[in-house]
C-alpha cells in the first residue's frame, strides 16, 4: 500500500534521470512505513562507523523479498541494487527498478556483462551498491547460504572499495519466498551492517581469499541466529518498532 500510494510520483518523476534521486528517497520513506505499518521491532545494529566520504559495496545474504525494503531503510543515501531480471517484471514496481536500478539474468552472459558495466558506472556515480552473491533466495534461507557469485568481489577488488558484509537473520519468518505467494508472518527484524573489509592492495588473485571471508562471516552470523529460541527471543530487548542499536 505504502508503494502504490507514492507510484504516481514516481511514476512522473522517473521520467528525467536527474529526478532519480529523489524516487529513490520516496522508496526510502515508503520502505520506511511499509516495515512500521507490522509494528515489528527492528534493530539496526552497526558494527562499522559509515564515512560519507567513503564508498562501499555491501554484500548481504538474500534470505525474503523484504531484503530490498530492509536495505533502503537502514542505509542513507542514494544506493543502487543489482537485483535478479524478474524484479522488473513486476507490475508497477518494475518499471521504478528498471530505471532506478540495475536488473540481470544470471543466465545470460551478455545481461552479466551488461549488469557489471552499468554497477561500475553507477560507482563513478558516486553511488554505493548493493549486491546479492548469493544471486537468489536459498531454499535453506535463514540456515545455510548459497556459495557467492564472483561479481561483487571482482569489482571492490578492481575499484579498490571496502566491502561490508551484511547480515539479516530474520527475514525468511517476516516475509517468507513461497514460489510468489505473499505471506506475512509478524516477527521481530534485525539487521547487522559487519566491519567493512579493505581491499586496497588486493588484486583478482586475492578474489577466493575475500569471497570466502565475506562467506564466513554472514555463515557464522547467521548459525548464531537460527540456534537463537525464535519463539522467545530472549536476545531482544523492549524497544519500540524500527530502533536502532549499536549505531
């Protein structure tokens, strides 16, 4: 509801590429109300100080079609996503993405290739991006990740951009993937934004080394989560919907 009530902004400001900026704001604060609207406690925990002045690539697992809100709502500023093809066949959302942000058929070598020209173009930018490796919702969400995909390691290691590993645990209870049914589960949310990891001095041959360490730490976090009591969540504390923790 939140979406469609700002669509026609959207919609009319989408139409310039110097508006882009401010749809993406509007996705901000819709996101922002979408997740107020369950009265779910979310925290935010920031394990890392963000430096305006500084660019990243953040890399989280991919767990529910609430990630996206999730990552707009935590993050300032004007993110791009490099998101699976099939969001921007989307009624309505889809065509806000197609221009916003970066679309790819993991199938397809020209789309990759495409997808990867188009995140290094957003980076000169002056954008932050966010990248999946997972490439797509695990069946195991929430246990055990995806081996990651190669492309967003290879352009933090040829940009010189820290990576920052992200984490969200909950997100497969709130808004499970259910072969596209929609299916809302009330339950608290958390996201953890990880130290970034520097890649200045790296190069491709160091790829295996970060993308198994970016592995290791979202895999642990994870673990640690899901051997959590769900029904009780003895972990969080009486706070009110979307505070924030450790920021």
């Amino acid at each position: 509801m939140p979406f469609v009530v700002t669509y026609p902004v959207q919609a009319f400001l989408i139409r310039k590429e110097k508006w882009y900026k401010h749809v993406h704001n509007i996705n901000r604060a819709w996101s922002t109300v979408f997740l107020r609207m369950f009265m779910a406690p979310l925290i935010v925990e920031w394990r890392m100080r963000l430096n305006p002045k500084q660019q990243y690539i953040f890399t989280p697992n991919h767990s529910s079609y609430l990630d996206i809100p999730m990552m707009l709502h935590s993050i300032p500023g004007f993110l791009n996503f490099v998101g699976k093809s099939s969001l921007a066949k989307v009624p309505l959302w889809g065509k806000v993405y197609n221009k916003l942000y970066i679309s790819v058929d993991r199938k397809s070598a020209v789309s990759s290739a495409k997808s990867y020209i188009k995140s290094v173009k957003s980076l000169e930018q002056g954008r932050n991006l966010v990248i999946f490796p997972e490439g797509t919702i695990p069946p195991t969400a929430g246990e055990q990740l995806l081996p990651f995909k190669d492309g967003p390691f290879k352009l933090a290691i040829e940009k010189q951009l820290p990576v920052v590993p992200v984490t969200m645990p909950y997100n497969q209870h709130f808004l499970p993937d259910l072969d596209g049914k929609l299916k809302v589960r009330w339950h608290p949310l958390k996201i953890v934004f990880h130290e970034p990891i520097e890649t200045k001095g790296m190069t491709l041959a160091d790829l295996p080394m970060l993308k198994e360490r970016v592995f290791n730490i979202i895999q642990t976090e994870v673990t640690k989560h899901t051997k959590t009591d769900v029904n009780r969540y003895s972990d969080y504390q009486e706070i009110s919907a979307l505070s924030k923790a450790g920021v």
